[in-house]
C-alpha cells in the first residue's frame, strides 16, 4: 500500500511513517503505538484493538517466549554465542539493574570474560529471555537455555 497523504493526519507538517491498522489514516511516529506486528493510533476503537494484541501477546507468551516490539527495535539479530565457564575461566552473562522490559521480560545483561571472578574483557551488551528449562550435559553440568539479541545502542548502557 502506497502513502497517498505523505503528511500526518493530526500533525499536517509532518512526514507520516505509516498508518493505522484498523482505521488506515496515516501519521507520523509520535502518533502511532506499535503492535506485534501492525501500528495502531489513539482513537479510542484502535486503541482497544491495540491492547487486544497484547492480550494476545501475553496469553500465548508462556508457552511462546518471544521479544516484543519495542526491543526488537533496539537490537540487532546477534546472539551472544556460547557461554562457557570452566574452573572459574570463561564466558558468563551477568545482568544489569533497571534494564527489564515489562512486556517481554526480557533483561539486559554484558557478556564478559573472567579470569577467577576477574572481569577481563567485555563482548557487550544484549537483551535476553531466560527460560527456566535446564539441560544437563555428559558430564553433569546445567546449562541455561536462553534467547538473545545484541542492544543497537552500546553506548547508551554505560552511561
């Protein structure tokens, strides 16, 4: 579907970005709330029809982990690689205070490289969805089964 209106409809000096799912009227990004996978705008009927979508969202998330839109948007597809610790020499994920989202429950964590507890080397930073399943190894070790994505945004982290 093309733009006819390439402008806002409540703020006409403005570029739209696209329109509403429920009502096709067309606005720019301040105008606009972000579904799962349609925009929707404020008016009260696509308003509900938003928060429908999330229901729906949180219904299913359980048993169907997943990031929302919003941290989709700050990440890129990068995950983390593997995670490996022996004799406390290796990879591990520790997380950051104040970094949850709550919609997707997902936490921010740095991944760094430690030498007896020593952190030597950063890797970054990445959103992370942890599941409470465990998997036990040849040798007996638990791993923790998780998704992640790499923030965008470094910078902003270590501030």
């Amino acid at each position: 579907m093309q733009i006819k209106n390439n402008n806002c409809l409540n703020h006409p000096n403005k570029k739209a970005i696209s329109f509403c799912h429920i009502c096709n009227n067309y606005y720019c990004e301040e105008c606009l709330i972000e579904g799962r996978e349609y925009y929707y705008c404020h008016k009260e009927n696509c308003f509900q029809e938003y928060k429908k979508d999330l229901e729906n969202f949180l219904e299913s998330y359980d048993t169907n982990p997943r990031f929302c839109p919003q941290c989709i948007k700050e990440t890129s597809d990068e995950s983390t690689g593997d995670i490996n610790s022996t004799n406390l020499v290796g990879t591990k994920l520790v997380q950051i205070d104040g970094g949850t989202c709550l919609l997707c429950k997902s936490i921010i964590v740095e991944k760094q490289y430690e030498i007896f507890g020593f952190r030597v080397k950063s890797f970054g930073f990445y959103r992370v969805i942890q599941f409470k399943k465990y998997r036990t190894d040849l040798v007996g070790s638990k791993e923790t089964i998780f998704y992640a994505r790499k923030l965008l945004n470094q910078k902003k982290i270590l501030l």
